[in-house]
C-alpha cells in the first residue's frame, strides 16, 4: 500500500519542516499539505496544498476521502503563551482536532496517527530534574491540560479501538527556517536572530530558567522515526518523554558570546516566566530510547553554530 500522507497545521513552525522532511523521503506528490492559511511560497510549490481546519469534521474526512489518505500527523494548535490569551480558543482547537483525526482512525478511514504533546504536560509537582516517563502530571495552563487530555484520550482510542496513534513530548524547539509560533521557549529562537541583527536582546524569562530544548533536525528525525518504528515497538500509547539538552538564557547567551562576543542580554520575566517556572528542567528519555531506538544529535554547542551560521548566510 502506497503512503498517502496528510499534514494539518503544515504553515505553523514544526508542521512546515516536517512537510518538507516528509516530501523528500516520499515525494512531493504523497505528502498533502494543510492549514487554514496559505504557507510561503517555497512550500505551496513543494507540493500538493488544501486550504483546511482541522477543527471540520465534515471538510476533513472529505480531504482524506479525496486523496486516499492513510496517515496524518496533526500539527495544527495554539501554543502555551497564545493560549493563555485565548483559553476557551485554544481548547476547541486543540482538542475537537484531535478527537477528528481519532474518530477517522476508528472508522479505520486512516491507518495511523501522529499527535504532538509537549513537556507543557508536566506543571510545578512534577520532579524537576530528569522527569521520569510516567510521574506526577498536573499541567497549570490551558496548553497544558489541553495536551495532558490529548495523550489520555490517544491512549484510550489505541486501547479500546485499536486506533494506531503515535506521540511525542516535544521539549522547547529551535529552528533556524521558521519563526515561533507562541510559546513559552520561543525565546531561545529569537535571541539568535537579535544577536545577529542588533547586538542584544532583552528576555522574556530570567537567567536561571533552565528548559528543556532540542534542535528542529532532532524532532523531525524523531517525529519520523517513531511513525516508521514497527507497531510492536510502540509501548507508550499516551506520549514518549523526548531529551537532548537542557540550558538557561544565560548559558545560551554564554554559547552565543563564544562566537559573537559582544553580545549582551538585559532579563525582563513577563507572564511566560509562570509558565516556564511550572515546567521540567530536564527529561528521562529512556523509554525512548529502549524502545525505537531515538538518540539525539545536536547539544547547544552544534545548535548555536548552526543557528547563526544559517542565519547568517
């Protein structure tokens, strides 16, 4: 059976280089992109593109129907910091998506799932320092609960019906081709592009904020790897804890220095240290790692070379 790959949110920070990473390893033709926005250029011309909410049931099965479709990744969300403005917005999203793209596995109109949670799962009774897979999880934001119902909801779908659905506590992510999207870690994206175009940068969290983070590369090889991983070696239906480093603005600022020394960094915390505050300093990702075999390449020495080095150019 050939792949037939459907993308929801695919215009949005991970959605739009996983497009791309999907395209070149099934081409162009398999991998249908969607969002309720047109993307940028290079992406509409990389392929096949539906204009979509994800939050359609009707409009949603028809793309499916249409095109064949047998796997969707569902990428389509509003962020922690976005959603704090918006909560009731945010939490129709995020979840009446999901429970579209779940019910089209039960009707076995798709044959597997992929759906992002996030560390935003954990809040402030969790073990701070190398959170275990399964632990104390009591979100204190709207992303948060929105994500930790998701996995409980993924995890009941697999069990009761046998839906094939695959996810991954994404940490905070840094990419170099696309701007972030709303989150609480967006800081350690931004302050790469203020080093280069103006020499300083004022940050959103304090200096001792340590966060898990990971490089884009990473979590696309991930978010790949798992869906291709064999079905047996799939153990956690809810969501894998997923690591490669944890750091503070002041050591990204320190990593930062290394290359342009004069950089200089001013802390002024706003509502997005609250969040930050309740979430994990650092991830077990051991389970993963057991079980499909995931290992991470990039520490923030590599990351922050090849964020400028791309940035620059």
């Amino acid at each position: 059976m050939s792949k037939s790959i459907l993308i929801l949110g695919a215009c949005g920070q991970i959605g739009t280089e996983l497009t791309f990473a999907l395209r070149e390893k099934f081409g162009g033709e398999s991998v249908i992109a969607s969002d309720i926005r047109e993307g940028s250029e290079v992406l509409m011309e990389s392929g096949p593109f539906e204009i979509l909410d994800a939050t359609d049931y009707d409009a949603l099965e028809e793309v499916v129907a249409y095109y064949e479709i047998n796997e969707v990744y569902l990428m389509a969300a509003m962020l922690s910091a976005t959603a704090e403005k918006f909560p009731l917005r945010a939490w129709n999203l995020n979840m009446n998506s999901l429970f579209n793209v779940l019910n089209l596995g039960k009707e076995k109109k798709i044959s597997k799932i992929f759906w992002p949670s996030s560390i935003a799962v954990f809040g402030p009774k969790t073990p701070k320092e190398n959170t275990p897979q399964n632990t104390i999880m009591e979100p204190s934001t709207v992303y948060g609960i929105s994500k930790q119902s998701g996995e409980r909801w993924c995890d009941y779908y697999h069990h009761k019906f046998g839906v094939d659905v695959r996810s991954l506590r994404y940490p905070g992510l840094i990419s170099w081709k696309t701007q972030p999207g709303g989150g609480t870690t967006d800081y350690a994206v931004e302050i790469y592009h203020k080093a280069l175009s103006e020499g300083a940068y004022t940050s959103f969290l304090d200096k001792d904020s340590k966060l898990p983070m990971m490089f884009m590369d990473d979590a696309i090889r991930a978010t790949l790897d798992i869906m291709e991983s064999d079905t047996e070696n799939i153990k956690v239906r809810s969501s894998y804890n997923l690591a490669a480093m944890s750091f503070t603005p002041e050591e990204i600022t320190e990593s930062i220095q290394k290359h342009i020394p004069e950089f200089k960094i001013a802390y002024e915390p706003d509502f997005r240290q609250a969040i930050a505050d309740s979430w994990p300093s650092s991830i077990d990702d051991s389970k993963a790692q057991k079980d499909w075999g995931w290992q991470a390449e990039f520490d923030l020495e590599k990351t922050t070379e090849e964020m400028l080095k791309n940035l620059e150019s």
